[in-house]
C-alpha cells in the first residue's frame, strides 16, 4: 500500500536533515524551482489535492486564487495552519514531531507557487515539543541554505480552538481576539495584514512534494477522481491500536479500524465518529463507507481532518452529545448569538438529562434548535452546534429515549 | 509585585520586532509574561499597551479571550487535564477526580500554597494517549493514579 507522509517513519531520525535528504527530501522543492511556477500550478491542479484540514477546498484552486504581483503589488504571505484541536485528530503533531522538513519542504513549495517571501507556521501553544522541532529543523534548513529568499516564521497560539479556522487563525496572528472574519474577501484576496495570503493545513503541505516529485497524474490515481492521493487518519477511542494511519482516499472505514487493531477488550462496536467531534456520527451499519470527501458526504457526514473515534457498545450517546455540545460551548468565540446561546442551551439541555431531568419536551426543543443555528452563523464551528446531537439522536433513538423520558402529570 | 526587569522588558521588544507588523508579537508576548507572572496583571496589560501603542482594553480583550492567559495567578505547577471526548472515554473524569483528592483542591482552584493549580481543558491533540495531561508546558499522556502520584513528587 503507497504512503507518502509516513513512509519513512520507522526511520529513527528522520527529523534531522541528514536523514530526511538521504531519504530524496528537499528534491521535490529543487524540481519545482526548476519546473517553474506555471508547470507546477499544472501539476497540482491535476493532482486533485484537496485541503486536508476538514474543508476539502482544492488546494491548487486557492493557489490560484492569489492575484499575481502585477494586479497587487506588494507582500503576500503563506501560513501552515498547525493549530489542530479538533478533539479525535493528532495527525499534524505527529506529521511535525516526526518529519518536520516534510513540511518545511512543502511551506517552501506553496510560496513559491504564489511568489510569497515570507511563511509562517502557526502552532497550537500546546504542541510545545513540537514548536521545538521545527526551530531546530528551520535553523538546519536555513543553514543548509535550502530556504533562499524566503523567511519562514514561527508563531504560537494560546488554548484556543477556534484560532484553528483561517480567518480566526489570521486574526490571532494580527494580536486580536480570535473572531472568524465574514467573507468576503477570501484570505487569498485579503488575509494577513489586508494581504494575499494563503493558509494550508500541515497535512495538505506535506503533500505538495510529493506531487511535484511523482506528478499530478500519478498522485491522483491513488486515491479517488476526486479526492486525490492519501490521507491520514488519526484513530482513537475504544480500538487496540490507536495512533495515525495513512491509507489511499476512498479505503472503506472498516479497513481503518482493522489496521487500528479493531475494537478493543472483545466488545462489539456501537458507532464510529469519521472525522473529529464536529462530523456527525455512523453506525456500525456504515463500515463500507469510502473515506474520501465524497463517501461520508453520502452518510450526511464528513471525512473532516480525519479523526477516527471509535466508540464500542458501552458508550452512552447522550454522554458523547453532551461532552461534544459542551466542547462547542466551551470553544465558540461567542460573536454569532445563535453559536453562542445554542451551544450553550444544548450543553445545558444534555447535562440535565444525564443528571435524570431530561424530558421529552426537551428532545423536541434540541431537534428544533439546529434551525436557527446552522446557517446563520459566520463560521464552521457555529455551524455545527448541534447537527452531531441531532445525528446522535436520529441514529441512537434508544438512548435518548431513556435519558428523555415523557413525563406524566 | 510583578513589575517587569530590564531584561524582560528586552524580550517583550523583541517579540515587537519579530514579524511584518509589531502588533503580530502580541500572542507571544502575552505568553511570555504568563509565564513571568503565571498571569497577566494590570501592569503587565499598561505596558504592553504602551509597547505596542494601542489602548489598553485592546490588550486586555486578547489577555481575556485565550484561555492560556489567567488574570490571577495559577499554581506554580499548572496541571490542567484534557476532557475531550476521545480522553473522557479513557476515563479522565476520574484521573481528574483523583488529581482533586491528591491535591486537596477542586478543578479550577489553586493550592493554598501556590504550588499547584488544577484545570480541565480541551483537547490537547493527544487522544491517542488518553487521559492527557499537560503540565506546564509538558504534554502527558496515558494518566494512571500511579502515574499521577509520581508527578506531583516530582514537581516541587
């Protein structure tokens, strides 16, 4: 089976330069200087590379975005957002502590493709180790003389979830609060300081190499017509094996558990949640699923940024409803009222039925809830309050049921 | 007190200095004298204010927005642990109940000696390693009582 991102892994010190240039690192960057910023915008446009943070938009196609030198003189900028917090996916922590060049390579790539001069790394305050890595890497590379003319930074963030969203991560970078931007304009038209500026998750940068070694072509045919390549998949929650797997898109969900070791402790498997707590939840009926961005889409759910959370026949739904609406509570920045309030009212509604007050009244006022959040908020967090309950709740009658009973006299 | 020295108030410019706008160095400025003074104080916020030549309540917004940033001091041991859905299911409700009992103190509080401090967060991206800790700035993972117990030892 073809990896990308984690075919070398089992080399002990692959984070060093030494190993990661022995290894054909840095090579793919040297071709694209080489191929030229048209024949590189061709490859990666045929690559169907998707952005692998949870969106999907084309990678080449924001890219392409950025209005050329000419038509907007001045700095543009790329960031690569590492800010992952999305409670089941450690893909990113792991892609840096492992194989922080692989990145770099990939960050020098997309400035490249947009003529930008000066990158950035946005870090989640958290991954301190990692922060830590890619210093040491960046001064390696610097010294290697593999940076040229483009400056690449480094820049923390300070506990919050939502800093992880473009336009909020851009705002965190500016020294604000973290509040989603409404667009347009597009980071891309008016991002960083009012610049171009293109932000990529770690993931998606990584590939970029890879491409430009191998081909549009070729990249593409490993995964599916529209999902090109690999993904990786962050697995937690009751399995034996819980780590980062990389898989071709469009494997079914059921391979993924069974490379994590299947579910754990001889117990059988109540739902599977495909891609981070803010993707709504599948059935152990659902296992054929192909994990690309269309497969899940088909369930009424998402590939996301990959984080597999397994959940066996113990697990109370209601307990997961609640523990994911009081993440949302907890983490909504709080400029969208429907965001704000709902999140809040949903934590609320859950935590009294898991402490026995829970009614039927209760169930119709979640179910009727989603109808003033989704859609009338700024951003994708807000967005989700409240559609995993009501995915819970479609799919898991039974538990609701008990913890929402109807209540007589 | 918690006025800043020479040498820090050294750092705090450099990070002024460090990207395309000084303001950009706020974050990390905000770290830092979270850091120093294990919160953000008043002083810290008017000299911040004056560092990067905007009013106050700029300052203050960002110091009460991320959850790193505290406005009163936390513990010099800052232990918070993860309740995220993947560490819930590894039981981190109850390494945090056994974090209040060795500790004597309640989730969000302090200890009255000022060593130890003990908050829940969010996911700390290490769900593969269940119940996560982060102390300081040291992410922990696969929390047991035994493990639990060996850590506060250590930690003077």
């Amino acid at each position: 089976m073809t990896k990308l991102l984690t075919a070398h892994f089992d080399e002990p010190k692959l984070h060093e330069l030494e190993t990661y240039r022995r290894l054909g690192g840095y090579e793919g960057l040297k071709k694209a200087l080489a191929m030229g910023r048209e024949a590189l915008m061709a490859e990666m446009g045929k690559s169907n590379l998707r952005g692998l943070g949870g969106a999907g938009f084309g990678a080449a196609m924001k890219w392409s975005t950025v209005p050329p030198e000419s038509k907007n003189p001045g700095p543009r900028y790329v960031v690569a957002n590492c800010d992952e917090s999305e409670p089941g996916c450690f893909k990113d922590r792991v892609l840096v502590t492992r194989n922080p060049h692989q990145l770099i390579e990939g960050l020098l790539i997309a400035a490249f493709a947009i003529d930008a001069y000066r990158a950035f790394i946005f870090i989640r305050g958290e991954y301190e180790v990692q922060y830590k890595i890619l210093e040491k890497a960046l001064d390696e590379a610097r010294a290697a003389g593999l940076i040229g003319a483009c400056s690449i930074d480094l820049m923390r963030g300070a506990g919050a979830y939502i800093s992880g969203l473009d336009t909020a991560l851009l705002e965190t970078m500016e020294g604000k609060k973290a509040w989603p931007r409404q667009p347009p304009p597009f980071p891309t038209a008016a991002g960083l300081m009012g610049r171009p500026t293109v932000v990529n998750n770690v993931e998606t940068l990584c590939m970029a190499p890879h491409i430009v070694l191998h081909g549009g072509d070729w990249f593409v045919k490993l995964g599916t017509p529209k999902s090109g390549g690999t993904v990786l998949f962050s697995v937690s929650g009751h399995v034996a094996d819980p780590g980062v797997y990389e898989f071709p898109m469009g494997t079914p969900l059921k391979d993924i558990l069974t490379a994590a070791g299947g579910v754990r402790g001889g117990k059988k498997l109540k739902a599977v949640i495909p891609g981070g707590v803010s993707t709504p939840v599948m059935t152990s009926d659902e296992l054929d699923t192909p994990m690309d961005f269309e497969g899940p889409r088909a369930k009424g759910t998402f590939l996301g940024a990959g984080g597999v959370i397994v959940l066996d026949e113990t697990v109370d739904m209601v307990m997961v409803a609640h523990n994911i609406e009081r993440f949302l509570s907890h983490e909504s920045c709080g400029q969208c009222t429907p965001c704000r309030q709902g999140s809040f009212w949903h934590e609320r509604i859950l935590e009294r039925a898991l402490s026995g007050g829970g009614t039927a009244e209760d169930l119709v006022a979640l179910e009727r809830a989603g109808e003033n959040i989704t859609g009338q908020v700024i951003c994708a967090l807000g967005d989700t309050v409240g559609v995993v309950t009501r995915a819970l709740m479609k799919k898991f009658p039974e538990d609701f049921k008990s913890r929402f009973p109807e209540r007589r006299g | 007190m918690s006025a800043l020295t020479l040498e820090q108030e050294k750092v705090l410019k450099a990070w002024a200095a460090r990207y395309p706008a000084p303001i950009m160095g706020l974050v990390e400025a905000l770290r830092q004298v979270q850091r120093w003074h294990r919160c953000v104080t008043d002083e810290d916020e008017e000299y911040l204010a004056r560092l990067f030549d905007v009013p106050r309540v700029r300052i203050h917004e960002v110091a009460t927005f991320f959850p790193s940033f505290t406005q009163k001091p936390t513990g010099r041991h800052r232990i918070g642990i993860c309740r995220g859905l993947s560490c819930s299911l590894a039981g981190s409700q109850s390494m945090c109940s056994c974090l209040e009992k060795k500790l004597g103190i309640k989730e969000g509080a302090s200890t009255p000696d000022g060593r130890f401090s003990l908050e829940t967060m969010e996911c700390l991206g290490a769900c593969e390693q269940g119940p996560a800790l982060m102390v300081n700035d040291e992410l922990k993972g696969a929390a047991t009582e035994e493990s639990i117990s060996h850590l506060l030892e250590e930690l003077e």
